[in-house]
C-alpha cells in the first residue's frame, strides 16, 4: 500500500490537505478582540457569534429587499446593516474605506446608469435631466434607478454582515457541526483550500513542460489567449489526479472510517446568537411595519 | 486505484469527493476574479453583467458530465464557494454557489441521474438560466427598462449560459479523453476513448500530454 500512497511529484502538498487546515491565516478576525478560532470574545465582536447565524439568518431579509420597490424601506435597511457592519464587525482601515467611500458612489454611478436604462415611456411627465447622444436621462428614471441602486447597497450590506465576520472554512466547519453536513463532506471543502496554491505549482510546471516540448501558438493577443486556454486541461488533468492521490492518502489516514470525528475548531451556538437572529427578523420588521408607514403619513 | 466501481459507486468515495473537490477548486479560483468583475458591472453596465453568467456554469457543467454521479455539481460548488469566499462577498458566496449547483442538478434528480446526454446538460442549464433571468429581472427591476435593453439582458444570459455548458462539456470531453477520473463514473454506456495513455501515477507528465 505505501508504494501506492508515494506522494506526488511536489510531495509537499499531500500530507496537510488531509488534516483540517485549522482557522485560515489571515482571516477577518485578525484584527478583534477575539482570538481566530476560539469564538471567545466580547459580545459586541460579530466574529465571535455563530457563522450561520451572520450568512444565512439575512437570507429571508434579502429575500425581501428583492421585492421592495420603494426608495425608503431599502434605504432604512441598508441604515441598519451598515451600522451592524461599523459596531459588530469593526472592519479593518482599508475595508471601511472602501465601504464608506465606495457605496456611495456604486449608488450614483448606479441611479444613473439604471436611470438610463429606464423604459422613457414610463416616466413621461418628468423633465429631461440631460441627454448625451442617444441616452436621455429624466427625473422619473432617475429615481427609479435610486431605488434599484439603494436595493442594491441594502443587499451588499445584508450579505457583507455575514461576509466580513466569518470564513468560508468556519461556515464548512458550522455546517458539519450544526447542519449535520456528513463530515467527509466538509473537511473534503476544508482540503480543497490548499487546492489553490497547488494549481499555482502545477501551472509552472505545465509551462515549463510546453516551453521544452517548443509548443508554439504564434504572436499576438489571440496567441496568448490560446496559450492560455491550453493550460485549462492539464491543469484540470494535474489537479484532479492531485485530488486522488490526496484521497488515497486520506483514506490510507482512516479518514472517514467512523461515523463521528473530533472537532478542531468548535462553533458554539450560544444566548448572543439567539438574540442576534430574532434582531436580523425583528428590526427589519419593524422598518416594515411602524417606521415607514409613521414617515409616510408624516411626510403626507 | 482501489475503487471497486461495482461495490462502492454509489456511495460517497473518497477519490469521489476529492475529484470535485479539485474540479471546485478550479472553479473557485476562477470565480474570485470573477466576483470583481461582476461586481464593477453590475453597478455600472448591467448588461454585460450578465453575459458573465457563463462562467459560473462551467465548473458544475464539467463535474457532472466527468464524474456522473448523484451530488456531484452541489459538491463541486461548495467547494468553489469556500474558495472563492476570498472575494468581496465572503463567505455568502458559498450560498450562491450552493444554488446555483442545485438547479444545474435538478433536471438530472428528475431522470434519475440515468440520462446523461448533452441535451439534458442543456436543458439543466436553461432551468438555471430561466430562474436566474428571472431574479435578475427582480432585483434590477428590468420591467422598468426599455425592451430593447430586456431582450438584450435575457439574450445574453441565456447565451453566455449555453455559452459556459458547453465549455464545461468540452473540457469534460478532453479530460475524459486524457484518461482522467477513469472508472470514477458508474457504468458508462460509451466505450472508453480510443486515446490510451500509459497509467503514470506521476500526473503531471500525462497532464502535459493532454494538451
């Protein structure tokens, strides 16, 4: 069997894609007051609560904000999930930079250009805004594509609550634990992340082996484009037989020989998780219910 | 390789799940790019964006003409969604690849897995298509816009759609053809490809050949 299990020309890779890679380097919760990994920390630290709870307790709210059309009812959401983003999440420099400089701008750049693309026969009765060449802008379409552009934000907003406070491992790892995912499942997802710096490995290699063989595909821009689509097989070729040698190697580690394992990295579900999902249903409930129908009547 | 197709196709193998765990790697890496990408259109060219639909086809398209088993599009986009989760949405990109597997696989639940002809990957991917035009046309609230940009929006998807199958199913061919994943899918109906390469262990030298 051990001549079976040779690890592979790099050798390297074959041996930690069978364990769980651990909490990922360089995950969101570098710079928190909780330790990556452990879950402890201070109620206010979002990465601390349970991952499925910040990527899929939204899910029904976005479902929502798909179907809203009106201009406030995003707007208040998008309010809600941002400062739940500032307070709980407390993004690194760079990240709320580019949040708080960058949707504003995604939301004009975005009214204009749905506002061009609005339907004019809809909004007749408005003004002409402006017209370069064939695209005419009017007031009407324009806060047709406020809205769309603040249905947008809303939604980024919704999805970067769960997107910026957890991993993709900690989400595998809450599904096997919680969602009762089988574990060969997750921890086959868990060893695909160190898939991805193989394929860099890989590639060079393929390179190296078209440039001895003096594989020419001529000159030009499309000479490279088709340089670089004779990669894709043999790199799919490399990374799938990469995939059953690391499957051979797991197996020859008991990997799934008995229906339970033991667990790195635990995902508690705790009073903190509880109360943050009846909060992601209950403040947009009553943005819904009492405070749009109150500054609507004020307003009217 | 120890895999007694006979006894074990219809269980979760290892060899099984790391295969779609390569092929959603793959596919990962390609998405984060990807995700930019499509982020930058989406706010300002909607209609481009969607003619990136494609791309997001191709990994569940390959895997399940390659491997041909139950699961196999859900699992190749879990997995591309724990890797492309290095992209601006995080980790909810896992969700929206998990969908997007699931309703590739539909129209192959419905036959049984048992049918496994191109026409099917293509219907499977004109269910995806329909439903994803259809959120699309939801969340952009196209009913507003002029029908011209509406059929262009629905041309375009449905066509880099068609467009992504129809890579994933070439790509299945070469692979299939390379000698990759033998033996890994149940009963074939189709005799083996003529192509027979010599059984290295060591992949990358067969890889090469394959180009």
């Amino acid at each position: 069997m051990s001549a079976v299990v040779r690890p592979g020309p790099a050798g390297v890779e074959t041996r930690p894609a069978a364990v769980d890679p651990g909490p990922a380097a360089g995950s969101p919760g570098d710079r928190s007051g909780a330790r990556p990994g452990t879950f402890a920390g201070p109620a206010w630290d979002l990465r601390t609560y349970d991952p499925l709870v910040t990527t899929l307790g939204p899910l029904p709210v976005v479902v929502f904000v798909f179907t809203t059309r009106d201009l406030l009812t995003p707007a208040l959401i998008a309010a809600a999930a941002l400062a739940v983003v500032l307070v709980m999440v407390r993004p690194p420099g760079r990240v709320l930079a580019a949040l708080l400089l960058g949707l504003p701008l995604l939301a004009v750049v975005m009214t204009v250009s749905f506002g061009v693309l609005t339907d004019p026969h809809t909004v007749d009765g408005t003004t002409l805004v402006a017209s370069v060449g064939p695209f005419e802008l009017w007031s009407g379409a324009l806060v047709t594509g406020l809205a769309t552009s603040l249905r947008t934000v809303a939604l980024l907003l919704l999805v970067l609550v769960g997107g910026l406070s957890t991993t993709g491992a900690d989400v595998v790892r809450a599904m096997v634990q919680q969602l009762r995912v089988p574990y060969r499942i997750g921890y086959a997802a868990l060893a695909a992340l160190r898939f991805v710096p193989r394929f860099g490995h890989e590639l060079e290699v393929i390179r190296s082996a078209h440039r001895v063989r003096g594989v020419d595909h001529g000159r030009g821009p499309l000479a490279g484009l088709r340089r670089q689509a004779g990669y894709a097989v043999p790199l799919l070729a490399g990374g799938i037989r990469h995939g059953e040698r690391v499957s051979l190697a797991m197996e020859a580690r008991g990997f799934g020989a008995h229906p339970a394992r033991t667990e790195r990295v635990r995902i508690p579900f705790r009073a903190r998780d509880v109360v943050f999902l009846v909060a992601t249903y209950a403040v947009p409930a009553t943005i819904v219910l009492v405070v749009v129908p109150a500054l609507a009547r004020s307003a009217g | 390789m120890p895999t007694s197709t006979s006894r074990t196709s219809r269980s979760l193998t290892t060899r099984y799940l790391m295969t779609c765990a390569a092929i959603g790697a793959a596919t990962g890496v390609l998405l984060v790019p990807a995700n930019f990408v499509s982020a930058a259109l989406a706010s300002t060219v909607p209609v481009l964006y969607s003619a990136m639909v494609g791309l997001w086809i191709i990994g569940p398209v390959l895997a399940l003409a390659l491997v041909r088993r139950p699961g196999a599009a859900v699992l190749t986009m879990l997995v591309a969604g724990v890797i492309s989760s290095a992209s601006p949405l995080g980790a909810s990109s896992i969700l929206t690849c998990l969908m997007i597997g699931a309703a590739l696989e539909l129209v192959f639940l419905v036959t049984l897995y048992r049918v496994w002809s191109p026409w099917l990957f293509c219907t499977g991917t004109f269910v995806f298509a329909a439903l994803y035009t259809w959120s699309a046309f939801v969340a952009f609230d196209a009913a507003a816009m002029a029908t011209v940009v509406q059929v262009l929006i629905v041309v375009l998807m449905m066509g880099s759609a068609l467009a992504g199958a129809w890579l994933g199913l070439l790509l299945a061919r070469r692979l299939e053809k390379a000698g990759v994943a033998r033996g890994l899918a149940p009963a074939r109906t189709r005799t083996a490809a003529p192509v027979e390469t010599a059984a290295a262990p060591s992949g990358t030298a067969t890889a090469a050949e394959s180009a």
